[in-house]
C-alpha cells in the first residue's frame, strides 16, 4: 500500500497567484536568507534575484518561518545583458517576533 499522504515537504502551504507553493520551496527560499548560525536570528543577507516571484517567494518564505515581515531592497538592477537583481534582504527573525 502506498503512502496517501504527501511528505512534509510536499505539503501544499501557500499560494502565489494560481501557483501553489509548497513547504519544501519556501525552505529553500529561507534557506537562501537565513542566518546560518541560528535560524531564529534576524535576518540580513544579500542575494540574487531573477524577478518579482522570487522575491515574493524569499518574503513569504521569511514570514512562513519566523512570523516576521520582512522587506527588500534593491542593491544593484539588471546588468547590460540582463543578469539578475541584487536584493538585501531583512527581517527581525523568530526571537524578535514570537520572543521564543
């Protein structure tokens, strides 16, 4: 008999638009952010972005995990050949926000 239930990180958490997003693509968005010595710190990464899904992605992936709000901020635009953006990306992280 097969498992009817799908893995954790299948589990379908969000939705963007029409596109349903799962608890497995949201920690790898976090896990692009994230604080590598304590996930419950605030957040403060600059990272690559290629356009407005995953940017929206990275911030519902911080507020999935931490409760936090967090926000970005345009560190450098698209390139002559249309490289990717450059993001800062902040928030206040688990403690600030739930004080656990």
């Amino acid at each position: 008999m097969t498992n009817q239930f799908p893995t954790l990180q299948n589990q379908i958490v969000d939705r963007i638009g029409s596109r349903k997003m799962t608890r497995g693509e949201y920690a790898a968005a976090f896990d692009r952010v994230v604080n590598p010595d304590n996930w419950k710190a605030p957040i403060d990464a600059t990272i690559t972005v290629a356009g407005d899904l995953e940017m929206e992605v990275v911030l519902r992936a911080i507020e999935f995990f931490t409760g936090a709000r967090g926000r970005a901020s345009l560190v450098v635009s698209r390139n002559s050949c249309g490289g990717p953006f450059l993001y800062r990306f902040q928030a206040p992280g688990y403690y600030l926000t739930c004080g656990a």
